[in-house]
C-alpha cells in the first residue's frame, strides 16, 4: 500500500500561510511564505536578544543620571557597591532609582 501525503502537506502549506497572513504580498504563495516565515523567525530570534540588550543599557542610562544627583559616576557607584559587598542587581537599582527615591538614596549613603 502506498502513503498518500496530501492531506499532511496541504496542512503544512496552510501552518506556513497562516503564520505569514498580514505580511506584503504573500497572498497564498506557499514558497514566498516560507521565506518570509523563515526571516521573521531569524528577525524575532536576533529581536529576543537585543531586547535583553537595550533593557541593560536603560537600566545602566537610568541608575547613572539618579547618582549623578550625589555627585558620583555611575562606574564609580557600581566599584563601591562591590567593595561594600551590596548583592543587588542593575535591574532593581533602576525601579528604586526610578519609583523609591528614598530607598536608593539610603543605598547611596551606605555606599559613601
């Protein structure tokens, strides 16, 4: 008996169009809409990763510009916190710089 793949392809071909349904001028090209899903998934991949990145890099603009109020860098803040052995992350620095003033500025004073 032979295998009919049909009704295994056709749903293949419908997975791939759907997932390009609203990119330009796919319309029900099966083999322009494979590429396209393919380069968004590379695209949405690289996205992922830079994502990460900027995140950093805001939470670094944000934690300098609050230390900059108590006349200090932000490299020199960060050396000072490991010297004093303070374990806390860039990310939560940037919530209190940005939304408990009063907490991050008791962390600077314990750093000075």
């Amino acid at each position: 008996m032979r295998v009919k793949r049909s009704l295994a392809g056709r749903r293949r071909h419908k997975k791939v169009i759907k997932a390009a349904k609203g990119y330009r001028a796919i319309g029900k090209r099966f083999k322009t809409a494979k590429q396209a899903v393919m380069r968004a998934g590379i695209s949405a991949y690289v996205g992922r990763k830079l994502k990460k990145r900027q995140a950093r890099s805001l939470w670094i603009v944000r934690i300098n510009a609050a230390v900059r109020e108590y006349e200090m860098s932000y490299s020199v803040f960060m050396n000072k916190l490991r010297d004093k052995n303070i374990l806390i992350n860039r990310k939560m620095l940037a919530e209190l710089a940005v939304n408990h003033k009063d907490s991050f500025k008791a962390i600077v004073e314990a750093v000075k």
